[in-house]
C-alpha cells in the first residue's frame, strides 16, 4: 500500500461546506434551466388579440352630446339591437310583411350568440347550445322545425332532432381527484353519504321539474313569464341558493360545488350569489323531450349558437344597419324618433318610426329614453370566453375528451370541445377550444374593470395555466387564444330580483309604441328568454297596428 | 485520492438510485398503475440491497478487484436493464417475474457496493469518518438522482438512454479506479479489457435507442415486419411470415393473406347475388383493394367508385407489388376511380347514386370511427342510393360482440332499411358478422356466381344466415351520433374477450 493512502484525513467542516456548495449549486443550475424553459418558452410563443363589446363607442352614450341628424328616414318599425331578441322580433314582422329596420352597435350581429372563425374552425363567442326546448314551448320548436333541425313528431308526440344537431357522445367530463370521469356531477372517489345527498337532491329536482302551483302552472317553466305564480315557490325567490341547500340539509362539498358551477355556468355567479328561485330553475326549468334524445341532451353546433342566430338573420339580412350607435329614442306624438351616430360615416342620422322594439339590456334601453329611472336592481355578470387554438388536445387520463370538459373547483368552467360536431374523421391541422370564465372574484363593477385591464399576456397565462391544471403540457401545445370580454355578459338573478317590484316595472316601457325585449326582462340569460321576449315585442307591434 | 473514493461513492449512488427509478418508471408505462408499481418496485428493490449488505460478509480478500468487478457487473444489469424490458416485454410470458427479478439482481449488486467500498478504506480512515462521509455522499448522490431523473433525464435522454448512461458511469468508476490502484490490483489487465467491453456495449445501446424501441414495438407482432408507415390518419404495419403477410391499421388485424378470401368473398358476393342492377358500385373504406378485386370479377360492372380516408394506404396497394398480387392489380383498374376522402363528409357533398355499396370501416373501436355506424350516417348514405340498392355492412363478430353486432342491424333497421344479418368463420378474425340491408325488400335476383371462388357458393349463403343461441339477436338500442352505444357495446364485449 502507497504511504499517502494510509493517512487518516479527516473530512473537514470546510471540505464539507465546499462539496455542497457544488452539489448544491449544480442542482440549483440546473432546477433553474429547467424553469427557465418552462418560463419563458411558455408564454411567448402565444399569439391572439383581445375582442370585446365595443365598449368604448357604447360609453359615448353617457357622454351625450351629438350633433341634431341632418338625414332622416322612415319605417314602420324599428328594432334597436340584432342579439337573439331583436333578431327574432324582425323574423316575425318580416313573416307578417311589416317594413322595419334594424340597428346595430356592432359590425357583426348575434350579441351573445356570435360567433367567429380561422382557418381551422368557426367557434362560438359566447352562448353555444340550447337544452330540448319544453313540449309547450311551441313557438321554439316550430323556429327549430323551420330551421330543418326539428324534422317531425313520432306517433307519441315527441320531437325528432336532426341528429348532427344534437351534442355527439360523449357529452360531458370532470377532472377530479386526477383523472376524468364521465358527466359533470362528482362521483370518482366521492364518500358515499355525499353521493348519496346527490342522489337526494336530484330527485328532489325532478319533483320539482314537475310540481305545479296553485294556479295550475308549472313552478318552474321556460319561459320564466310562463312558470306559477304560487308564493309558495315564488318565495324561494328571497334567499340564496346556498342558504336553501342549507336549509335543506345539504352540506356535502361536492354538491355544494356542483351547484356552484351550475349557478356560475348559467348566471355568472356562484350559488350565494344566487336566488333559490333561479338556481332550482337550472334544472326544473328544462322539461325538454325528444324521441330521439334523452331529456338532458341538448343541441349545439361547431360555431354554438352562432347557428340559430345565422338562422334568424335570413329574415332581416337586408334590413340590418351595423356599427349604428343609438344615443337617444324619442317619443314624438304617434311616432318614435330614434337618433343614432353611423360610426363609419361619422356622422348623425334620424329614423322615424311608427313603433320601436328596444332589444337592448336595461343599462342601455334606460339611457336611451328620456327621463327614466336608472335601473339599479339589474346586475350584470361580465364573462370572459377565449378561443384557445393549439396542435392537439391531450386526452388525459380517464374518460376520453368530451364535448364539455370542466374541472373540479377550478376557476373556470372549463373547456367545450365545439369541434366534436364535426362529421368528419379527418380533423383539421389545429383544434379549436372554447374556455369560459364567468368573472365572479370580484362584484361585477370591479370585475369588469379587471377585465377591461388586463392585457393579452396576462389572460394567456391566466388561461394556459387554469388548462394546465388538468393537462400539464398544454403550454406548449397552444398556438393562438382569442379572447372576448363580455364586460355585461348576462342579466343576473341575484335574491329577490325576480319577484322585485322592478323587474315587473320594466315589462312595459310606459310609451305604447314602444317595447323592451331581452333576455334581462325574464332576469335568465338564456335563448330561449331572449327568443320569447323578441317574439312577444313583435306581436305587440302586430297587435297595436291592427288595432 | 480520497477524493476519488468519495467521488465514486457519489456516483455509485446517483446510479443505484437512477436505476430503481428507471425500473419504476418503465414498469408503471408498461404495466399500468404508477402507485403500486412504484411502491413494490421501490420495496423490492430495497430488500434486494439488503441482501447484498448481507452478503458483503463473505468478501474477504482481493476487495479491491472484486469491488472493481462488481461496479463493471452493476453497470451492465442496471445499463441493459430497461431496453432489455423494453425487448421483452411482448415476449414474455410472465413479465413481472423478469422485471422483479431485474429488479432484486440490481438490488443485491447495488447493495454489495457500499459495505465492500466501506470494508476497502475502513483501514484508511477513521471509522467515524469513514461512516459520516460515505452516508453524507450517498445522500447526495441520492438527491441528485431524484432531481435531474423527472427534470433531465426523462424528457431528454429517455429511458433507455438515461440507464446505458448510468451503466456506463459506473463502469468509469470501476476503471478510474482500476487505474488508480493497478499496482494493488489482481488480474488488472483482464479486468480492464472487460470494462472496456462493456463501455462499448453500452454505448451500442446508448447509440442505438430508438432503433430497439422500433424493434420491440415490431415485436408486438406475430412475424416479421416488413413494412411500416404512419400517416396522419393511422400507422400501417405490413408483416410476413413464410405463407402468410398480414396488415395492421393501428395494430389491428385487418386481413392475413392465408384467408382474406373468405372474409373478402362473403362481403361482395351475396350482395352481389341480391342486388338488381348491378352497374354503379360504390367502396367505403376498402383502401386494401381486396373488395375491389372481387367485384371486377363481374363484368357487367361499369364503375367503381372507391373512397377511403387515407393517401398512404390507396398508394400502398397500387404499388407493392407484394400487394397488388393479392389483390390483382384492382386499385389499376380503369373502371374504378380512387377518391381519398373522409366517407361522411363525402357522402354529404355526393350527387351520383349507386346500385351497390360495400362498407368496410374498421372496427367501431373509438368514438371517431363510432360515426361512421351512426342512423345520421344510415340515413344519409340513403341519398346515395336508390329504392333498390342494396349494401352490406361489415359488423365486427358476432361471437365476441354479439351487441355490437346486432346493435349495426337494429341502427340499419331503425333508419327504415330492410336486413339480412349473416356471418361466416375466418380463421385469423374468428367468427365474423356482416349486415346486408336495403331500402326495398330483399331478394335473391341472381343465381350466377363468377368462376374461381375458393368459398363462397350460393348453396352456403342460407347456412351464414343461420345464428346458434350464443350469436343471436339481442336487445339492443340503435346507435346515434348522441349515444354511441355502439362503441360501447363494441368496449364492453371485447375488453371482455382480451382480458
């Protein structure tokens, strides 16, 4: 043995330090690489733009002061507004041969039923299916008969759906306990007693789906206007939906949860937010049947309700004025003076008309007519809905890709693989997602504000990593997200709105050639209220000139 | 010199770790179930290194050179040991006996290690030094190993990679220390030789990654492949064996050259035998040509239309020779046009009727293909067919799938068509099931058959029809694009069959 070798050398403190120094250091070095690659590679390679209401042309509507229009011209009627409401007051005047026009803000028309495209896929904008509308609602299924989507009854009465329009299997998923399970009520490694309490509620939502008040009316119909009006369920109208399930033994996470998302997916707000009213609606309030489709099915397309709405444009394609700013509507003896700013042309013009339908939210109806009172009790949910295009879409573990895919407590309500509509077996280069996010962490005002703050960096990190969450690699598989802020995305049916002196109030405009009609009347922002409303304004301008 | 020591018992750490970790991995990509893979793999592997403490007791002399030939030893098992799971894990019959047996083999070597290294320099240090620095270095090593395995090694180098690279480190060990301490050294020059062969080994391996992992995915296969080609729709897989050449879509059995016939002449010919007019044909699907060979047999045919999804599978059977000898040139025939389109899509845009169509899709195995067995694809497969077109439908096996057999038959019949459900036995599919159906009643309307089947005669077609008591009828629901029960179905009965 060499001498050297045999010497006793301690390791000393300072060796020591010097050794995990380096160890230490490396594995810093490299934890940091790492990171960085994640980093700054995730984010920057995505390309988008924010989309939105034009907010900033609709706020001159506060500001007034417009120059007197110097052109003016005449119709019978005039639909201020092209969302499904006003859309659908002009397939009816159209129908009964009564000239009318309609005014956009906008370039394009829908509102919330808009829709938009690349070159891989259209994708909706916003509202992007319609559940089997009730039996009774016979106004809905002929507009679906007409639109080639309803194509007969069977010998028990039921509505045959075109089955390319009915969502493909498979439907829904949620991410939960890491890994996705079929349909959206939690069930993968939920307790049995909570389970079990889910079991109880939704049995206790098909009593209720049924349940009739006093006057023989439905407790819970579609349209709103049509449900009972009983004080014994009307009531429920004065607490939350969580004060309720509390009330009503309900204390399981999961389901407390899965009402949350539901309140959220059709309100923009959780259920304490929320009325009981409202909130049991979600699920009593669709009675649909078909013969073809289990009841909770529903319809929808690649570019969602972008396909209704293309539907009911055909009957006012020629009538339709877009990037029309209305600032003032103006009872003038028989007639109605509505003033608006062409917003290419830059400047004013005047239309008058024998009737005005005013298919516009209360926020902006109220501005619009002279000396109304400020309509403090209607709550608007902002939203935020992005179109995410990217390589692929990782399957997960579990349950395969659904048309619906949400995540358990996320933030967001998910995602909507709208492409899954497609036919074809060949899917296109890039795949399409749609994301929702109801803004509800903060009251709406400030919500909005946030909203309308952030930039597009900021809502793609915000967006890749709420997908990440349940598809860890998604960073880089994203190419493009387009985002669309719905500053006043829908009406919301807070405690006590629905039954409120208000709401009732606002029905009628107070001039008789002049008719509100939006979903925000019904106080559900829904088509089928938007589809009602529009309906009901037009058979009152049909009504008014026979009379 | 001390440093060395403790640099190598860093190492020998960072690999002992890195191993198990490889083991883990692989066996939870290939077996399933992460959580208990890794938690028995991680079990098995520390009780493997317990009885290499225990054995370290019988090393008494020469610890030097054993130490050295245990290091080479360790760096060959835990170098080889994935690709060598990867290669076997098609092959074995009992998967988990070679994988826990690696496992306690690189255990008890990895377990020799440290008490033979710690025997080595107990009378060079301190004990209490001597303890202290080895366990501080093997903590390290440890941590180092969980840090850059998940971070670095998987994502870059993979798996088979990652563990030739940590064989050959510990290799580097055994021969720095090899050349160290040559003149303490027995048998020096041998054991160099054997380190160097190993390194070489390794690097082989290392080099030569992806080519085993080709290798082993072409393993998942009876015979030989001969072909391979992935198109953005499926991966094509060709094999041969002396008598017989097979194609895979997706690894599925589409036909064996032995006994095509049988599936191939019981598609085309009864339909052919109940269709009137018999002019304008129509293929879904089919890109093999073997549909389209059969049906140029007749030829009163004037045109063959012929539309499947994929380029690269239309392309394959016009050109291989292999492969146009089995299906006689058809996809060249001047009477057929190709059309590489999706069949649906197709459909919708198509204008032209015709007197017969043959659909063979694959299997409904997935909700895509699930589509294309659809009422909505019934019903609008009718527009391009006339009042007495007939079709068939090829149904997957009533034997195994006797609900998703019948399931095509009740979504035929619920679009208002009439049926005849029949089947026949193709020895490498087994019993298979077809669906002939039409918008008019079904009739023989020709006795004539052309010359030359090896199986299919007009005397045999009312036995196909008959179905014993495990293939018959069943209740079932039709499937819909809102429903998909028939891939269901399709899941339920063969997931059953595989288990």
């Amino acid at each position: 043995m060499n001498g050297e070798n045999t010497r006793s050398n301690t390791l000393t403190r300072k060796d020591f330090l010097r050794y995990m120094a380096l160890i230490a250091g490396g594995s810093i070095t490299v934890g940091q690489y790492v990171a960085c690659q994640n980093k700054t590679d995730r984010y920057a390679h995505i390309t988008g733009k924010i989309n939105g209401a034009s907010a900033a042309i609709g706020h001159r509507i506060r500001e007034g002061s417009f120059p007197v229009p110097e052109v003016t011209t005449y119709t019978d009627t005039l639909i201020v507004g092209s969302g499904i409401a006003g859309l659908a007051a002009a397939r009816k005047l159209q129908q009964q041969g009564i000239d009318f026009k309609v005014l956009e803000l906008e370039p394009t028309p829908g509102g919330n039923a808009g829709f938009g495209k690349n070159a891989y896929a259209a994708y909706p904008l916003g509202a992007h299916y319609l559940p089997l509308p009730n039996l009774q609602h016979t106004a809905l299924l002929e507009l679906l008969e007409e639109a080639g989507m309803l194509t007969g009854y069977d010998a028990a009465g039921l509505p045959i759906y075109r089955e390319t329009d009915l969502c493909f299997d498979p439907e829904e998923r949620l991410f939960i306990h890491d890994r996705w399970q079929e349909g959206l009520v939690p069930q993968f490694g939920v307790q049995a007693a909570a389970l079990s309490e889910i079991q109880r509620f939704l049995a206790e939502m098909e009593r209720l789906r049924q349940v009739k008040g006093a006057d023989q009316l439905f407790a819970f119909d579609i349209p709103v206007a049509n449900s009972s009006a009983d004080p014994v369920y009307t009531a429920l109208d004065q607490i939350s939906m969580r004060t309720w399930l509390e009330q009503k033994g309900y204390h399981s996470e999961e389901l407390h949860w899965y009402l949350d998302y539901c309140c959220r997916d059709d309100y923009g707000a959780d259920a304490a937010a929320i009325s009981a009213w409202a909130g049991i609606h979600y699920f009593a309030g669709r009675k649909g049947k078909a013969a073809n489709a289990e009841s909770s099915q529903v319809l929808t397309w690649p570019e969602g309700n972008g396909r209704l709405m293309q539907h009911l444009l055909q009957f006012s394609k020629e009538s339709l004025l877009p990037n029309s700013l209305v600032y003032q509507v103006t009872p003038a003896g028989d007639k109605v003076q509505v003033d608006y700013l062409d917003v290419h042309q830059g400047i004013t013009k005047r239309i008058v008309a024998d009737h005005c339908i005013l298919a516009v939210p209360q926020f902006v109806g109220r501005r619009l007519l002279p000396a109304r009172p400020p309509a403090a009790n209607f709550v608007y949910s902002p939203w935020l809905v992005a179109n995410i295009t990217l390589d692929n879409i990782p399957a997960g573990s579990g349950y395969p890709l659904c048309w619906d895919n949400v995540v358990y407590k996320g933030r967001s309500l998910g995602y909507v693989n709208a492409q899954q509509q497609n036919i074809s077996q060949i899917s296109p280069d890039k795949q399409v997602i749609t994301w929702y996010l109801p803004l509800d962490h903060l009251d709406p005002v400030n919500s909005r504000k946030y909203a309308l703050g952030l930039d597009h960096a900021h809502w793609v990190k915000l967006i890749a990593d709420d997908l990440a969450i349940a598809h860890r690699h998604i960073h880089a598989l994203i190419r493009r997200i387009d985002v669309q802020v719905w500053g006043h995305g829908m009406i919301r049916p807070h405690p006590g709105f629905l039954t409120s002196q208000e709401r009732h109030a606002v029905q009628q405009s107070g001039h008789s050639n002049i008719f509100f009609a939006h979903s925000d009347l019904s106080g559900i922002s829904i088509f089928e209220e938007a589809f009602y409303h529009g309906n009901k304004a037009a058979e009152n301008v049909i009504a008014r000139r026979r009379s | 010199m001390e440093a060395l020591l403790f640099f190598s018992v860093f190492v020998i750490a960072t690999c002992g770790l890195i191993y198990e970790l490889v083991a883990g991995t692989l066996a939870s990509y290939l077996l399933g179930d992460s959580v208990t893979q890794f938690s028995t793999i991680i079990g098995a592997y520390l009780f493997a290194m317990g009885i290499g403490a225990w054995l370290s007791r019988f090393f008494k002399k020469e610890l030097l050179s054993w130490f050295i030939q245990l290091e080479i030893l360790v760096g060959l098992i835990g170098g080889i040991s994935s690709a060598a799971l990867f290669l076997l894990f098609e092959h074995a019959l009992s998967f988990r006996l070679i994988l826990y047996m690696l496992v306690g083999l690189t255990g008890i070597l990895v377990g020799l290690e440290l008490p033979l290294l710690m025997n080595i320099l107990k009378n060079r240090y301190e004990f209490r030094d001597l303890v202290s620095r080895v366990f501080t270095f093997d903590y390290i090593g440890a941590l180092l190993a969980s840090i850059v395995f998940p971070l670095l090694l998987v994502p870059y180098l993979g798996l088979i990679r990652t563990s030739c690279f940590f064989g050959i480190l510990n290799v580097l060990v055994a021969m720095i220390v090899l050349v160290k301490f040559r003149s303490e050294i027995k048998w020096a020059a041998y054991l160099k030789i054997k380190a160097v062969a190993v390194i070489l080994f390794l690097s082989g391996i290392f080099f030569w990654a992806n080519e085993i992992m080709t290798f082993s995915e072409g393993m998942a296969f009876r015979d030989p492949v001969i072909f391979t080609h992935s198109s953005p729709y499926q991966r094509i897989v060709l094999t041969r064996s002396k008598s017989d050449l097979r194609l895979y879509l997706n690894g599925n059995l589409q036909f064996s050259s032995a006994d095509e016939y049988r599936y191939h002449e019981a598609l085309v010919h009864p339909v052919m035998m109940y269709g009137g007019s018999r002019r304008k044909i129509l293929i879904l699907g089919g890109g093999d040509g073997m549909a389209a060979r059969e049906l140029l047999k007749y030829p009163e045919i004037e045109h063959i239309t012929l539309v499947d999804l994929d380029p690269s599978m239309t392309r394959l059977f016009k050109e291989n020779t292999l492969l146009t000898k089995l299906n006689s040139n058809s996809l060249l025939s001047p009477k057929l046009t190709i059309v590489n389109a999706d069949a649906f899509q197709w459909l919708k845009e198509n204008k032209e009727t015709f007197n017969i169509a043959i659909i063979d899709f694959p299997d409904p195995g997935n909700y895509a293909v699930g589509k294309l067995y659809t009422t909505a694809f019934y019903r609008q497969l009718r527009h391009s067919l006339n009042d007495s077109s007939v079709i068939v439908v090829q149904s997957t096996s009533p034997y195994v799938a006797p609900k998703a057999f019948w399931c095509v038959n009740t979504t035929l019949l619920t679009c208002g068509y009439k049926t005849i459900p029949y089947h026949t036995y193709v020895p490498s599919f087994g019993e298979w099931g077809y669906v002939m159906a039409s918008p008019a009643a079904l009739y023989q309307q020709h006795d004539q058959l052309p010359e030359g089947l090896r199986y299919f005669a007009a005397g045999v077609f009312p036995q196909m029809r008959l179905f014993t008591a495990d293939m018959d009828k069943r209740a079932v629901r039709p499937n819909q694009l809102n429903n998909q029960v028939l891939v269901q179905y399709f899941e339920d009965e063969w997931g059953k069959y595989q288990e």
